[in-house]
C-alpha cells in the first residue's frame, strides 16, 4: 500500500511540474514577441528595487494596515509552503516528517513560527474577501473585473483558506496521533497553535485520525499542485513575476519620453533632403512608428502585462477614470495580456502566427481609451511593481497620429502651429514675447 502511494505521488509531481513548465514557456515565449530591448544599466539600483518593491512591497506601505496584512499573506504562504520541500520528500521516500529527528526540538520551533503565520494568512485573506465582496471598495467593483477577473481574486483568497486550514488540521491530528504512539508519527513536541486544539479530535479512534491527517495531507498537497499550475492563467502570476518586472523596471525620471531616433531623422531629412538614404542600397527600411500589436511593443511593455495585479490602484490614481473617461490603465494592461494570449493560441494552433485581422490597437484598446489620458503618470507612479500602462498608450497613441494621421481636429492645429511657429499658439515666432505686455 505505501508503494503505491510513493508511486502515485510521484506521477502526481511529474504531472504538475510538466504542466506548469509547459505553461511558462509558453508565456515566455509570449512575452519575447515584443521587440528588442536592452536594460542592463545600473546593476545596483536594480537590485536595490528587487529588494524594496518586490520583497519589501514598499509602495503598499502608502496603506499601512492594508500592506501589513498583505505582507502576511505573501509571506505567511511562501514561508509555509518551504514545509513543501518535506512534504515532497516523505512523499517520494514514504516517510513522515523526516526533517524532525535531524533538527530536533528546532522541528517544532519551526512549525509553531509556520501556524502562526498560517492564522495571519487566514486573517488577511478573509478581510481581504470581506473588502473585495461585502464593503465593496470602489476599485474592486469597476466594470474592468467583470466575469472572470473578479472571480479569479476570490478563487485564489478562498483557496489560500483551504490550504491553510488543512495544513493547521492535519498538524491537530498528528499531534493526538504522536501522543497516541501511532506507528510512523514521531513526537515532535507541542506546536504553537494546533496544541491547543487538540481536545477536538479526543472522542475520535486512532484509524479515523489517520484518515484525517492522511486526507488532509493529500488534499494539501494537491491543493498546492493544483494552485501551481492555476497560476500561470491566473493575475497572481505576479507572485512570481514581481521579481524581474521590479528588476528591469524603468529608471528614467517619470515623465521624460523616450524619442524614436526614426522621427527624428525624418524631421532632419524634411529639412535637408541631401542627407536622406537613397533607396536601396543603404537604406533601412522604414520602422513603424509607435505600436499597433503586441510585436511592436518591447519585451518589457509584455512583462508589465503579464505582472500586473489587477489591484486597480493606477485607475483609482488616473484623473481621466476619476473624471469618468473611459480610460483605464488597469484595463490597458489586462487587455495587452489578452491580446498576447490571444496570438499564443494562434501560433500554439498554427505553428506559427496567422494573421487573425485583429490587433491590439482597435480591437482590444479603444481610440477614446487613448486619448483620455494626460500623461501624468500617476498610474506609473502608484503600481506596487513597477508596471507603466503609459509607456504602451504613449506608443499606441504615437501610432495613431503618425501612421493614421487619427488625431483630433484640436490637436491637428497644435501640431500645425508647433511645425510652422515653434509653438502651440498661432502666433509668428517673431511675436512669442508679446504676453509679457
């Protein structure tokens, strides 16, 4: 019988891992479709990010009983979740708590500091839910997370709840099993929260304590794979994502854009045609201006789509949603991930990707989205993980005015009065210090 189970665990494990290895590369794969980028420049302040934003969470702190309590979430289930590596390890060897005769009366120091992180992440995840769905906080109602975005926020808070309920159960049961002498259940000590529990499962025989605490292990660790593999398809992605995103975050100061070299060259070559290539030859081609598809955004625009947390903190920020337009940097992020899940079906379907007639720009984010927004960065500057919605709407909006020429009758005459007196107003250049009168 435990053959069998070392067995079945281990076609279990190889199933999820493969599966969930499958998934990421596919996302990898996804988010390398951008274009080029390099960011490699200023090492240390780079990891100084990593630490701050990714583990530290610094820009929560804005909201410090909300960060405390996310904090304990993220990092009660990542620190629980190192009692993993055991579990996987009896599983595979047919043990039971094997680190606890090597480390001693340390085991049960260890698991006392791992229940009481599992409580606070009971705590946070249930007021977490009561804010999401009882309160109703405004950014969490938003028509941006209808239908499966809003569902997936309480999937994995409800999840988190099973998981450590089962982990804090089958510790209750193991303990009146060690007490009991059980074959297999070594004493290991009280444990901090469970050992006061234990009364509880008193009434209950030996055989059906073994079943619970088996059953709970069993559904905790494929809780756990199950959670593994759900991930990947899930906004939590950014568990895992946060780290890098934090690492190539951008470091110019907010608000400096960033010039397309192109544009400039075709202003000078406006103004001296005698330096521009001949064709052929030498020639480059021509490179688009600005963004249309997820091909023409960088690597780095596609990492921001797939990290972000859909916590709705830029759209709060963004006057432009605030003032009731249409713009959402929230929505602008969810839809460029959409947008890339979309061409990976179509070249997981194709072998490569077929043009599908839609794109980015049109089918996904609106013309009205774009032009809503005031550049004002506050989306860029309240993302806890670096996210910028507004470098991709800067890109999408540069393609609609130099690609379609799709600009407003408003603008077209700012652009008009800049090419032909330096300045938005239609006043002649030899005029320009006519307001000091």
């Amino acid at each position: 019988m435990q053959i069998i189970q070392q067995i079945l665990f281990i076609l279990l494990s190889t199933v999820a891992i493969w599966l969930f290895t499958k998934k990421v590369r596919a996302i990898r794969r996804n988010i390398l479709l951008g274009r080029d980028e390099t960011i490699n420049d200023h090492t240390s302040q780079r990891w100084k990010n990593v630490l701050l934003l990714a583990f530290g969470q610094k820009k929560m702190f804005r909201n410090p009983l909300v960060a405390i309590l996310h904090f304990f979430v993220y990092a009660g289930f990542v620190i629980i979740n190192i009692e993993i590596l055991e579990i996987i390890l009896d599983g595979i060897s047919g043990k039971h708590r094997m680190f606890a005769p090597a480390i001693g009366n340390l085991y049960g120091v260890l698991i006392g500091c791992f229940e009481i992180l599992a409580v606070l992440v009971l705590v946070g995840c249930a007021i977490f839910l009561i804010r999401r769905n009882i309160i109703k906080l405004k950014r969490f109602v938003s028509k941006d997370l209808d239908g499966w975005p809003r569902s997936d926020a309480n999937y994995i808070l409800i999840t988190e709840i099973i998981l450590m309920t089962l982990f804090l159960t089958m510790n209750t049961a193991d303990q009146v099993l060690q007490s009991r002498g059980a074959e297999h259940y070594h004493v290991t000590g009280n444990f901090w929260i469970t050992g006061s529990f234990t009364s509880v499962f008193d009434s209950l025989s030996t055989s059906s304590l073994i079943f619970i605490e088996r059953s709970c292990w069993w559904l905790h660790i494929l809780g756990v794979f199950a959670f593994l593999n759900y991930l990947p398809y899930s906004k939590h992605l950014h568990i895992l994502l946060a780290f890098p995103n934090s690492y190539y975050a951008r470091l110019e100061p907010m608000g400096e854009m960033e010039n397309m070299p192109e544009i400039q060259k075709e202003v000078l070559y406006a103004m001296q045609p005698e330096l521009a290539p001949l064709s052929g030859g030498d020639a480059q081609a021509a490179k688009r201006f600005g963004a249309k598809d997820i091909f023409d955004l960088s690597w780095k625009n596609l990492l921001d789509a797939y990290t972000c947390t859909e916590c709705g903190r830029c759209s709060a920020a963004c006057p432009a949603n605030q003032t009731g337009k249409l713009l959402s940097p929230r929505k602008i992020m969810m839809d460029t991930r959409d947008r890339m899940e979309t061409v990976g079906k179509n070249i997981d379907k194709n072998g490569t990707f077929k043009d599908d007639g839609k794109s980015l720009l049109h089918d996904f984010i609106s013309v009205e989205e774009l032009r809503a927004c005031t550049t004002c960065n506050a989306c860029v500057q309240e993302c806890p993980v670096s996210i910028s919605p507004l470098d991709i709407i800067l890109q999408l909006r540069r393609y609609l005015v130099m690609e379609e020429s799709n600009s407003p009758q408003e603008w077209t005459t700012m652009f008009s009065n800049i090419e032909n007196n330096f300045a938005p107003w239609k006043f002649s250049p030899e005029e320009r210090d006519k307001w000091a009168e």
